[in-house]
C-alpha cells in the first residue's frame, strides 16, 4: 500500500518515484511541468514543441532518476534538461520554432510575473536561435562558456550573439519609445 504523498517533500517524492511509485511520479510530474513547458515554450515559441519537449524531459527524468543525487533539487536539472531539448530541436529543425504565441497567452503563462512576460514578449522579436541564448543567459543563468559548449561553439561567439541580440532590442525598445510621444 502506498503511503500518503507530501508535496513538500521532494527527495521522498525521488525515491518513492524510483522504487515505481505511479502516484509519487505524478506528484513530480505536477510540481515540475508547468515550469518546464513555460521554458520550453520561451526558448521555442511553438506551443506543441514545448508539450513535446516537456513530455520528453519527463521521460528522461524516468530513464536516469536512478542516478539522480538524493538531496539535489529536481526542478534546475529538469530545466537544464528542457533547455537542452529546445537547443537540439533548434539545431535539428528550424521550421519547429514558429513564433505563434499571442501577448495574451505570455501574460497567462502560470506563475508568470508581468516583468517576465514582457521579456518574453521582447524575446518574440528575435529569431530562435538569438532567442535562446538570450534566454538562458539572461533569465536561465548560463554561462557563455556552457552555452558555448552546448552549442559546440566558442565562448565568444555567444558573448557575440548575446550582445548583439540584447542591443538590437534596445534599439528596437528606444524607437518604440520614440513613436510613443
């Protein structure tokens, strides 16, 4: 029989999971999705890749949960997961990443803060690419050197595409700016 579940406690939720526990899964799967399909769906601007992407992490977190540190938080690893998802997806198929998402769905994202759906709103102007390193090191915290190994580049050109994509935005946000007086 299995034993009640606590939301707060993850590493139970871990182990439980582990050891087969469906319902301890699910807990986790709960707790995490919204969280990772709102990533994947920033990085990738396609609502569909983002429910694939999620589903995806999800599996993957089946395949190593065995592995996984007893202790360690689950949703950072969940998200690096997700992010390197969305990064495959964009390196693999460009004509997945399709910038369908209207002002209104970013502003009703779960748990999304005005301030945040505005850079997501911002983000929509740049291509997928831009976008997500963007996104990552900005928002997500990667450092160029991980960017630039994930995308088997170097640490400069990151530092290059950042740049250049955060100062297109600037420009973009002062003439916007500009034709609101």
């Amino acid at each position: 029989m299995n034993s009640p579940i606590i939301a707060g406690d993850e590493p139970a939720l871990v182990r439980k999971a582990r050891w087969g526990d469906h319902a301890a899964f699910d807990e986790l799967y709960r707790l995490h999705a919204a969280a990772v399909y709102t990533l994947a769906h920033r990085l990738t601007g396609n609502p569909a890749t983002a429910e694939d992407i999620t589903q995806e992490t999800f599996l993957r977190m089946l395949q190593f949960l065995n592995g996984f540190k007893d202790g360690l938080p689950l949703r950072p690893w969940l998200k690096r997961v997700a992010a390197n998802a969305a990064i495959d997806r964009l390196r693999r198929d460009r004509h997945h990443l399709l910038d369908e998402v209207t002002e209104d769905q970013a502003h009703a994202e779960n748990g999304t803060s005005a301030s945040t759906a505005e850079a997501a709103g911002l983000l929509r102007r740049l291509p997928p690419l831009q976008r997500t390193l963007v996104w990552l090191h900005e928002m997500e915290g990667w450092t160029h050197a991980e960017l630039a190994a994930r995308f088997r580049q170097s640490p400069s050109w990151s530092k290059s595409i950042v740049s250049r994509s955060l100062a297109k935005l600037r420009d973009e946000l002062e003439t916007d700016a500009g034709h609101c007086r």
